[in-house]
C-alpha cells in the first residue's frame, strides 16, 4: 500500500490516494474506529500510527508497564514545563506511541468512573452523553469474565478480567479499609464505585489487551483496511473549511492520503490539539506567531488540559512477600518468570493496581473525590529499580482536579514537542483534597490488617505529619497518573472544540475521537472511558455518513 500514497507534500494532489476515512491514531480509540468502520467490508479506511508494531515482548506482559515506562521506541516520552505547585518541577508524561498507543504501555485497570460523570457532562449541553446512554456502549465493547450483568457485557472485543494472582497484601489491604469504615466493593464498575475491593484489568488469560490486540487484530485481514505505522501526521490540509486530506511523513518521505468522508483524528490529549494547531485550527495569535495559516480562530483548542495527580505512601514489609524480594532475587526472578511463561500467571500479571478504594474526603460530597491504587512493591520513582528492602506503596489520586492546564505548539515544526502546562494543585480545594486523602490512606496503611506486614513508613515517614507538612510533600513528589484528557473539549460553549458528534465546530469532515473530547476529567482511570467514546462515536459517523 506504500507505494499508493502521494508524495506531494502541503498541496491536495489529485493523485493521492482516497479513502472514506483517514483516522489519525491507532490508540485506544483509533483501533476501535478502524474495526468497527471496516467492518462492512465496504467502507475504506486508512489507519495511521506515528509509531511502530506492537511486537515489543514487554507489552504483552502485564507488570511489563515499567519497562515500557521511558522505552523511546513506544512512548512519545512527553514532559510538563515547570509546575508552580509542584515547587517548580517537570513531570514526566509517557503516552504510547505504538499500535494501541497507550493502550499497549498502560497500568491495564479497567475503570470507567462513576454514574454521575457522564450524567454531569449531559447537564453541561451534552445531549446523549448521559450514564444511561453511554452505558449500552460500555457494554458493546466489554467481554466480561464474570458473563453479562445489568452493567456488563460479554462476547464484545475487549476482555475484562479478574486479577490472576494471589497476594497477601493486596488482600489485607481490602480488610484494612474495611476496618477505618470503608466498605467492600466487589465492582467499581457496577452499581456504585464507592469501597474498597480488587481492580479488574484488560487482560486475557494474563496477558495484555489492548486495542490492538483486542479491536485492531481482528480486523487486520480485511481488505478495506489499511494500516501504515511509522507515519507521523504533520497536518491536515483544507479545502476553505472541509478537511479533505492528511500529510504525514512516514522516513523521509512526505505523502498525502485524502478523505472522502471524514478525517478522523485520535491521536490523545497532548497530539490531537497539537496536530489541530499545526493544521491552523487554534488559538490565531498562538498560529500566528509561528507563521501558520489559520484556517479557524478556535481559541479552545489546547485548553482546559486536565490530569489526575498521585501521591505516594511507601511502607517497609515485615516479610519477604514484595514483588521487591522477587525482583531482587535471582531465583525466584527466574522462577517467576517460568511460572508466566507456563501458566500465564503469577506477579508478572501484576497491573498499575492489585487492590484499591474509592471514598470521600468530607461526608459532604455526593460520591468519592480519591482513588487509591495499592501495589505489593515499592520504587522512589515509577519505572525506576525497585527498593533493595522489601515493600508496599499505596497512592492517593484527586479524581476531580479543579486545575486546569493547556496545550500550545512551540513551532510550526511536528517534530517539537508541545507545550504542556497541567497546574498541578493551583486550587484549594485540590490542596485539601490531596491532604486530606493522604490523612485517610494512613489510617488504612496502619490499621489491624495490615500490621502484622509493616515495620515502618519510608516515605514521607512520621517526620511529615502536619498539613502544612503533607501539602509540602506533594509538592515535592506528587506526580502524574497518566490520565490527560479534555483538550479539544465537548459542548456548545464558545471554547468548546467539538460539538455532541464529535464533528470539529466550524469545520466539515473532521472530527476528534479520544480523551481530548472529554468535558469533564472522569473519576477514574481514562482508559474504558475512551473506548466506549470510540464505539459511540463509530455509530454516529455511521449514522451521519447514511
């Protein structure tokens, strides 16, 4: 298929090739658009992914996440300006740049957020994004493990697995939250997220599932779909204000792909409003100033960047029962090891989370505002070496940030990387959030459950104990959970970038599929949420294209 794509570059050649729709971002929602507008067999589409192959081992793996964590060839290795409420420090944002994107390097937790989330981006002018209309596609999508339930689906692509491995200390940790009142929940996807219980994951039998293993592989052998990797979109080309065509660059060659239909793009919070910037669809004094031509002054495009931040509780274990001890020991590494590659279990199916609760911070609030994911290891830094002592972390994540952030080009040049600006805890009510959550969270780390496993705090330790003391330490150490979305916002606002249908306001054929339409930072981990943005968005080009 090479050898079909235009070579003409910055011009609509009337050579290059044409499809019904060019999706830019095979990721969590690019692979699910590609299956599901092939699937009539009839439909063409072209599949563009900046990055390579899955065929890296470790994305198969579940607790591969931490290899993958600064691996250059899959991860675009983004990283914040400066943070003011986080003293000054850059923040590190891997985001995938593989087939299945950040579907193949995340945590792999399956968490879709809660009831009212949806149900507040429906208030908010968002007609069909409501819980009960989102619902039924969280369900086409799910092939869940315990089988179909009023909240599940099963025989969908994607699989929804319980955890494969037996852990003491995830398990006490559920006990412990029970007993400082938090009570056992045995599906945060289900009736109600609040309590404590044990994450399921995107997995099947142990390993990984993707996007592209669980929507794209499928759909691989169809002959209306074609997928190039290694091809960076660098813009997309107009005709006045119809999108009619893609330039990316794939080597070192510049090529042009047209649509016929629609120009979808799906490329995540950080590259969708980059491209659509690069593309002269912005903010026109920010295109301007770098000497692009603005096809639409969008002022919204870029803002309204939202992420959730952890902060982490690292406890030393009174047992030799860590992933630290198995890391750190020859033998049972190598045992380990065999164990997955014979039976596809054991701590190497360990995902960003075993074990974890939902709760509120003042009984005031409606639903939880913290999430806690714990992990039977301990680390100074995610994807760094594990500690030499055996040991356990917990963090504390806001699920409801009021900070909001932005994205801006640097240069008209798409190798440069963006401008990314979070604001981390710029509000008071996020400052407490966080404090208060790590206040709660000790209380479980040192409550009966859990004693018999724990010597002492190592980090922060008892030496920060005020909350002047813990806002202090997360502004030291709090970090991203690699959950950005809302750049190209949904609603009818005059900074909204895309409208109910995803369609780019005041453009034709094109349209943003993935986080960065989120009105709203969901409570949650974002990964479900943008495949089911996906599959609803596959039925509205579908029904439009009618």
């Amino acid at each position: 298929m090479n050898d079909k794509v235009s070579s003409a570059p910055g011009r609509l050649s009337s050579d290059a090739p044409e499809y019904d729709y060019v999706i830019i971002g095979a990721g969590s929602a690019g692979c699910v658009l590609a299956n599901r507008l092939s699937a009539d067999g009839k439909s063409s589409v072209l599949l563009l992914e900046a990055g390579p192959e899955d065929t890296n081992l470790w994305i198969h793996v579940p607790l591969g996440y931490g290899k993958l964590f600064k691996e250059k060839t899959v991860n675009w290795m983004y990283q914040t300006e400066p943070e003011p409420g986080l003293d000054g420090r850059t923040v590190f944002q891997p985001r995938g740049k593989v087939l299945g994107g950040s579907s193949s390097i995340n945590g792999l937790l399956y968490v879709r957020g809660q009831h009212q989330d949806y149900d507040r981006w429906r208030q908010r002018g968002n007609a069909g994004w409501g819980y009960d209309d989102v619902l039924p596609y969280f369900k086409k999508a799910e092939d869940q493990q315990r089988g179909p339930s009023e909240f599940h689906g099963a025989g969908g692509p994607l699989p929804v697995s319980d955890w494969r491995h037996a852990d003491p200390l995830s398990e006490a940790f559920v006990v412990a939250a029970a007993e400082t009142g938090i009570p056992t929940n045995p599906d945060f996807n289900g009736a109600t997220q609040e309590g404590a219980g044990f994450f399921q994951t995107t997995t099947q039998r142990g390993r990984r599932a993707s996007t592209a293993f669980s929507y794209l592989r499928p759909a691989r052998n169809r002959s209306n779909l074609h997928v190039e990797t290694s091809a960076q979109a660098q813009r997309i080309l107009f005709e006045g204000r119809r999108a009619r065509a893609v330039e990316f660059r794939q080597g070192s060659t510049v090529k042009t792909a047209r649509a016929r239909k629609e120009i979808l793009v799906s490329s995540g919070a950080y590259n969708s409003p980059q491209l659509l910037q690069l593309s002269g669809v912005g903010p026109a004094e920010l295109l301007q100033k770098h000497g692009i031509g603005v096809v639409l002054d969008a002022p919204g495009v870029g803002n309204d960047l939202q992420d959730h931040m952890q902060v982490r509780i690292v406890m030393r274990c009174s047992q030799k029962i860590t992933l630290n001890d198995i890391v750190n020991n020859p033998v049972r590494r190598v045992l380990a090891g065999a164990r997955y590659a014979a039976f596809r279990k054991g701590p190497l199916t360990i995902a960003a989370g075993t074990s974890g609760a939902f709760f509120k911070t003042n009984p005031r609030l409606a639903t939880p505002d913290i999430q806690i994911h714990f992990l039977p290891f301990s680390t100074d830094k995610m994807g760094e070496k594990l500690h030499a002592f055996p040991g356990f972390t917990a963090s504390v994540c806001q699920l409801r940030p009021e900070s909001r952030g932005s994205l801006r080009i640097k240069s008209a040049d798409p190798a440069v990387q963006p401008e990314i600006r979070i604001n981390y805890l710029a509000t008071e009510a996020d400052r407490t959030a966080n404090v208060e959550g790590l206040k709660i969270l000790r209380k479980i780390l040192h409550a009966p459950a859990l004693k018999p496993y724990v010597v002492d705090e190592f980090d922060p330790g008892p030496k920060v104990s005020t909350d002047e003391e813990l806002l202090s330490y997360c502004r030291q150490r709090g970090s991203t959970i690699y959950h950005p979305t809302s750049t190209c916002r949904m609603g009818n606002d005059p900074l909204a970038v895309v409208d109910q249908r995803l369609r780019v306001r005041g453009i034709e054929g094109l349209r943003v599929v993935d986080g960065s339409i989120m009105p709203d930072l969901v409570s949650g981990n974002t990964n479900a949420p943008i495949i089911m943005i996906a599959e609803k968005a596959s039925d509205m080009i579908l029904e439009d294209a009618r």
